[in-house]
C-alpha cells in the first residue's frame, strides 16, 4: 500500500507498467502494475518479447538469468526468458524479455494491462543490481524485431519487505523517542 502511494505521486507513474524490485542480493522481481499501453503495437511476436532500456548501471554478461520463476504475461503468453542485450541500437544496460518458444502475436493496447503477473529473476552475481528510484523505457521487441515502440515505464523499486522493515524500524524509533521525552 505504502508502495503504491508513494510510487502515485511520481508524475512519471502515469505510465509505469512494470515495477523492478531490488532485495540487495542477486534477485530482482518484474511485477505488473496493471496499467495500459502508451500505444498500441502488434509488430513483433512474443519471442521477440520487450526490453527495459538502461536497466542496469552497466554492461553485464550477455545471458543473465539461469533461473527465472513466475507469470508474468502479455496477453495470457507467459515470458519466462530473460536476456542481456548485445546487438545495435540495445546496450549491456538493457534487459530482454521474451518468450522464445512462442511464435504467436504480441499485442499492446492502450484499453488493456500491458502485463499481468510477476518474474523472479535471479542474476549472476558478477551483475550490477539495478539502482532504486531508476525509472527507464519499456520497448516492443529485442532491437532487432519490433517496433521499438515506448509501451511505458518502468520504476526501480525496493522490494516490499525492504519497505516494511524500514516502516517498522521507523516506528520503533519514534516509540522510543517518545518514551524518553
């Protein structure tokens, strides 16, 4: 809930369809939001997938996710694969997602969630982590397919049990403060 809020008063958010949360270690997880598409765009298939532009503070190993888990989803076609780029215009900062077993459509619309669900993703540890308060483009495709349309944002984020705790130390420190008074 603190999330949300603080994340809504971002005038960047109206467009944010995907949360990257960080947990200090080598994992992070993609979370849908539940908003719509920039724009609509059905140029690519879902093997081509999406890409999150300057992800990471730099380049990193071309493959990096040997274990993902998750639902996260356009359009019911889960995107279980997790790529660094290499290839022109896309960069070693940029992370791809796809679904490189699936030949079917992708399609965004501006009248429907641009992704449900989540992605566990758990990054070699030689990996820069992505920085909190990162915001970046989310394209259509790899660089290669595509439109390379902007679809949205997406928001580094600190992961839910960074917050609570940090909520929870938070108030203790003010209980003490005022026992002492």
């Amino acid at each position: 809930m603190l999330l949300a809020l603080a994340v809504s008063a971002n005038p960047l958010s109206a467009g944010t369809v995907l949360f990257v949360e960080v947990d200090g270690t080598s994992t992070i997880v993609i979370r849908a939001t539940g908003a719509s598409s920039l724009v609509d765009d059905s140029s690519t298939t879902a093997s081509s997938g999406v890409s999150l532009l300057d992800l990471f503070p730099s380049g990193f190993f071309p493959i990096i996710a040997p274990f993902t888990a998750g639902d996260l989803a356009v359009n019911g076609t889960t995107y279980p694969n997790v790529f660094g780029n290499l290839d022109p215009p896309l960069s070693a900062r940029d992370l791809n997602i796809a679904s490189v077993f699936q030949s079917g459509p992708q399609q965004f619309t501006t009248t429907a969630p641009a992704f449900t669900g989540l992605l566990d993703v758990e990054l070699f540890t030689t990996n820069p982590l992505p920085v909190e308060g990162t915001v970046g483009n989310v394209i259509v495709g790899d660089g290669q397919d595509g439109s390379g349309a902007v679809i949205g944002q997406f928001i580094v984020v600190p992961e839910p049990t960074s917050l609570t705790l940090l909520g929870l130390t938070s108030l203790l420190v003010a209980r003490r403060r005022r026992s002492r008074a």
